[in-house]
C-alpha cells in the first residue's frame, strides 16, 4: 500500500495542475490548507493560501474566495516571512506577486516583493526543467510588479534573471513571460522589445496551442497599439484574441467587451455603442467577483463611454465606486479622475467659469502626481485643457504637457491653446511661432506676407487659388501670374517651417486650422457661439463668449498695414461682424438690467468705430437714462466732430432729437 503524500509534497502536485488549468488544483490547495492549519505551520498557511491566489489568477472565473485567501495571506504573512526551502519559496513568492499585483500587502509593498522574488533567482541554481519553468515564471511576477511601479531597474533586473531559463523552461512558462515582459517594455517605457516579446508570445501560444495566454498577449497588444495607433489595421489581431477567448474565463470575456467599448471610444457617433459594450464588461466583472480595485481601467473606460454619450451621473457612479474600493495611488487617481467627469460634465451645459474650481482641483491633483490619463477620450481631455487654458488656472504647464503628450486638438479653436505658430490680423498684424515673434516683415519679401494675410482674412482661412492670384498680382496674366503665386507660397511655407500649416490643393489654398491660429477665425467663432447662445437665452454662455470676442477684436483688419483693395472685403466682413455682436450683446444686456455692462460694451465699441451713430445712440440713451447727462452730452458732441471732420456731415436727425432731449 503506496505510502500518503504529506500536504507539502501534496502542494507541490498541485502548484504543477495550477499550470494546467486543472479545477481539481483548489480541492488539493484547501486541503492542504486545512492540513497546515491543523499542523500549526506558518509556511505551509503562506503558501497554501499564495497557490490558491495565484490559482484564482490564473483560472479567471470565479473570485469570490479570493477576498478570504487574501486574509489567510496576510494572517500568514503577519508574524514575517518564514524559511522555506528554494522551491516552496518561490512558488509562495509567486502567489503573493499576484495577490499584490491587485492589491498591496501589508508590510511588503510591490516593489520590495520584486525585489524578493529577483534577489532569490539570483541565489537559486537550477536543478531541473520543472525548476526552470518556476524561476522564469517568478520572473514574470517580478517584472510585471516591477513595470507597475514604474521600476525600469527591477524590470532590468528580472530580465536578467530570467534569461538562465528560457530555453529550459515548459511552454506556459514562457508564454507567460514573453507576456508579462512584453506588458512591461511595450506600456512603461515604451521599449521595441515590448513588441517584439508580443509577438513571440503570440507564436509561441498559437504552435503549442495555448489559448489562455494567446488571448492574454492579443488583448495587450491590441491594447497597447489601440491608445498609441487608433484602431486601423488591429483587426486581425483582435480577430485572433476572440478565436483565443475561453467564454468561462467570465473575466476574460468582461476584457473582451472592455476592448470593444475603448475601440468604439475612437469613433464619437459610436458612444452609445461603447456605453454598451463597457456596461457589459463590468457587470461580467462583478459577476466574477473580480477584486474591483485591479479593474479600475474597465470602470474609467465605462465612466468616459458614460461622459461622451451626455449620463455623467451614471459614469460619474462608477468612478466612484471603483475609487471608494481602490487604495494608494490608484485612488488617488480614480478620485482625480471623477474630478475631470464632474467638471467635464458642467462644461457640456454651462460656461467654463463656472466649471473653475473642479478644474482647478483636478488638474492640481493631476500635476501632483503626474497623471497624464484619457488615452481613449482626446476630445474630452481636449475640453478640458482648453478650459482650464481659458481660465488661466494655475496647472497650465501640466495641460501644456497633457497637449503633447496626447496629441490634443483645440475643440474651441480657443487663443489660450499652446499653437506653435499664431496669426494676428486685427489691429494689427503679427506672427509668431510658440508665442516669439516669427519674422519681422522687413526681412521677408511683401507679396509672401500679403498671401499669409490674405488667407488668413478669407472665411474659414480658405480661398481659391485664382482669386488670391489676381488680386495679389494683378499685373500678371495667365502662367506667370501662376508662377508668383507659387513663388509665394514657396517661400510661406519656409517661413512657416512647417510644410502642412498652409495647404494647396490645385485649386485652393488654404491655412490648417488645427495647426495655426488665427484671430479673425477666433473672432468669427466666438462671435456664432455668442449669438448661438443669445438664441436659446443661454445669458452665461453669451456672456462669456461675447468677452472672448471682444477681447480679440483688437482693431479693424490690418489695421496697421499699407492699405491694398484686397483688404476692403475683410475689413468690411468682420467689422459688420463686430457691430452685429456689439448690438445683440448690449440688447440682451439692457434687457438683463446690466446697463453697467452694456455702457462698457458701448464705449468699446465707440472707441473702434467712432463714426458709428446707432452705438452712440445706445451709449447716450443709456447714461441719459442713468442720470448721467453730462456724460451723455460728451459722446454726442465726440460723434458730432468726427462725423463733420470725417464725413463733412453733422448727425442724423434721430440722433439729434436725441440730444435735444438732453438739453431739455
């Protein structure tokens, strides 16, 4: 009769099922369990309870033991860490990688853990192939661990300590380390040989037909190259993680629906189909029990499916609840998170002043720790930085930071945003690239200047070819006309040092507003969004608008610059603009019982067009009305000079029946 296993050798079978998938593993591992509990044995309640975490890790169904052997973890691990032999060390070091990967342990941070685990291989001498597969798979806890904390030396290290026992070491073993360092050079560095380890894995899974860890390496680097590429040419790919995909692996299948939810993220008229898929995925989530803490980035992504698609109220839930179950520093960022979804809500309906102090907040904690999140969501961390740039909050070097780092593009188009190259045409004419001063135009020949101007003038900074030709040069005919067109824009575009910032496409030319700004576009879109929001009696938002374009109407067009008749039309267009705005601003004033407002709004106005009567008129019934009739009759006598020295004409009639009512 074979003599009886003795709950160590027992374990150690086990730990060799774990690998395999076998659901009879946690039978062995509770039983062990309840054997070293019996026996009084610290060692063996630590590695019976890291087996049964490193078990649930790998098995991905059902979680709902693990918040208990997380416990008996801890119990285990409270008077210290006890002497064990070199395999039962590092199988212990294992497990408890994983539990700590989800979330710390007390008294032995992650990063003490790695070191643990890379101090011990570099002790270890291997004696067997199975030993070799258990050292490189401690290698893939310690650089997973390692890359988390951003640890670039650790990640070297279990590296190097990794390298001994590849060629000896069972295919799982090796697929998971291909994983977990492709995961750590492709995300922390980002390094090439995070890619090349990706697709290694990938071979290495499909020859020896390793579906779990195909769909492991698939989704991570259908991850990666998602945030960094957009989804073009990942299809494939993601083809082959659902071929990979086991529909038991209930965690698996949530991270299924999370990649299509960050996918659908790309497009936004797909909202409400990420909104769905991210739904799905974090209620498969709860329904395995997965430790909510580790799935952060499926509840982020849920909550900024929620903010695009207008249900703040839902995303902002789960931001929260995921930050309420988080610790350290992955709270802090969810909590700074739901910061940015609750400013970001108000920004959808109200003016971003009334959005300041959230921002504020949540940019001062994002700087604070460095946080440069929103991957999925460019338009929506795009708000938030022009924004936070419009309110001149303190974190502006950060959202500069946040600009390059995510490639953002201004949705407001708004003079804040950090444009490297800029164009002043009102009042005066002016360019600069990264706010210095571009070129003088002394230095540059005329013509090239004039074609920037005149572009720069045209509605929506486009305008064809033909006409910008024979109003620049209009001494010429036909191909040379042509030739000094092309000349100019030759030249331009050297100015410029940016080849795409002033685009031809045979027939127009025309300047790219995502790369440069230009006031008079600036003006012209305040001044829609201003009349925009008078037209649904939205008074904050014009309000706030109505400033911006106030403050960028600096002067009429070119108004420093020799006169040309290609100017008239511009000059013509935007100042009818600023007149219009002046009027539906100051009404909506007057009506609001702000006539504090609308008299600065006036003088403003006066002050660029002084010959402008129907302004005067508004201006002087305001401060006859006030009882300010000294005040009322110095801008009637002002309009009256510049009318009879200008125009050689006195005021219109209704004018002077204005007066006369000042006087009486």
């Amino acid at each position: 009769m074979p003599t009886p296993l003795d709950p160590w050798q027992r374990l150690s079978l086990a730990h060799g099922r774990i690998v395999h998938d076998d659901p009879g593993a946690a039978r062995e591992i509770e039983r062990c369990w309840r054997d070293f509990e019996l026996a009084g044995s610290q060692g063996g309640r630590l590695c019976a309870a890291a087996a049964m975490c490193e078990w649930m890790h790998v098995q991905r169904r059902d979680f709902r033991a693990h918040a208990l052997w997380r416990e008996r973890l801890e119990a285990a691990l409270a008077p210290g860490w006890p002497a064990l032999d070199a395999e039962h060390e590092l199988h212990a070091l294992v497990g408890a990688a994983w539990a700590a990967a989800i979330k710390p342990l007390p008294g032995l941070p992650p990063l003490a853990l790695a070191r643990r685990i890379i101090g011990h291989l570099d002790t270890v001498q291997r004696r067997t192939d199975a030993h070799s597969s258990l050292c490189l798979t401690a290698a893939a806890a310690a650089v997973y661990l390692s890359a988390h904390n951003d640890d670039i030396a650790g990640m070297e290290a279990a590296v190097a300590c990794a390298t001994p026992y590849l060629d000896a070491a069972d295919a799982p073993a090796r697929t998971r380390w291909l994983h977990a360092a492709g995961v750590a050079f492709g995300y922390t560095l980002p390094d090439p040989r995070g890619m090349q380890m990706f697709a290694q894995g990938r071979e290495l899974a499909v020859r020896e037909n390793l579906r779990s860890a195909l769909f492991d390496i698939c989704h991570e680097e259908v991850f990666l190259r998602l945030g960094r590429e957009g989804p073009a040419g990942l299809d494939p790919l993601f083809e082959q993680m659902l071929q990979a995909l086991d529909p038991t692996r209930l965690y698996d299948v949530a991270r299924r629906h999370h990649l299509q939810a960050r996918y659908a993220l790309h497009s936004p008229t797909h909202a409400g189909n990420a909104v769905y898929c991210a739904r799905t995925a974090v209620e498969l989530l709860e329904q395995s029990a997965y430790p909510t803490c580790d799935a952060a980035m499926l509840y982020t992504t849920y909550a900024y499916a929620c903010a695009r698609h207008g249900d703040h109220a839902v995303g902002l839930a789960a931001m929260e609840k995921v930050a309420a179950q988080s610790a350290g520093t992955q709270q802090e960022q969810q909590q700074s998170i739901a910061l940015f979804l609750r400013a970001y809500a108000v920004l959808r309906n109200e003016p971003p002043d009334h959005a300041r102090a959230l921002l504020q907040q949540a940019f001062a904690e994002a700087d604070r720790m460095q946080w440069f999140g929103f991957r999925p969501v460019p338009e929506v961390a795009g708000q938030l930085v022009e924004a936070a740039l419009r309110l001149n909050i303190e974190a502006a070097p950060y959202a500069r930071k946040l600009v390059d780092l995510r490639k953002l593009t201004s949705p407001g188009y708004a003079a804040a945003w950090p444009w490297k190259l800029r164009i002043a045409t009102l009042g005066r004419f002016e360019l600069s690239a990264s706010a210095a001063p571009l070129a003088a135009s002394g230095k540059v020949p005329r013509k090239t200047l004039e074609l920037l101007q005149y572009v720069a003038g045209s509605p929506g900074l486009t305008v064809a070819a033909d006409r910008v030709t024979a109003s620049l040069w209009p001494e010429l005919e036909g191909d040379l006309g042509r030739g000094a067109f092309r000349t100019a824009l030759h030249r331009l575009r050297k100015l410029l040092d940016d080849a795409d910032a002033v685009l031809f496409d045979g027939a127009s030319v025309r300047i790219d507003p995502n790369r440069v700004w230009v006031d008079a576009l600036a003006f012209e879109r305040s001044v829609e969004s201003t009349e925009a929001a008078l037209r649904r009696h939205d008074g904050a938002r014009a309000r706030f608008d109505g400033a911006e374009a106030l403050v960028l109407y600096a002067g009429h067009f070119l108004a420093d610059q020799q006169e040309a008749p290609w100017m008239l039309t511009p000059q013509e267009r935007l100042r009818s603009r600023f007149v219009r705005l002046v009027t539906m601003l100051g009404e909506y004033l007057e009506r609001s019982s702000a006539a504090g407002e609308a008299q600065t709004l006036y003088r403003k106005a006066i002050e660029l067009n002084p010959l402008d009567e129907e302004i005067a008129r508004r201006l002087i019934a305001l401060l006859r009305d006030a009882g300010e009739t000294n005040a009322a009759l110095e801008v009637y006598r002002a309009l009256r000079q510049q009318l009879s020295v200008v125009l050689g004409r006195a005021p219109s009639a209704q004018t002077q029946r204005l007066a006369d009512t000042l006087r009486a």
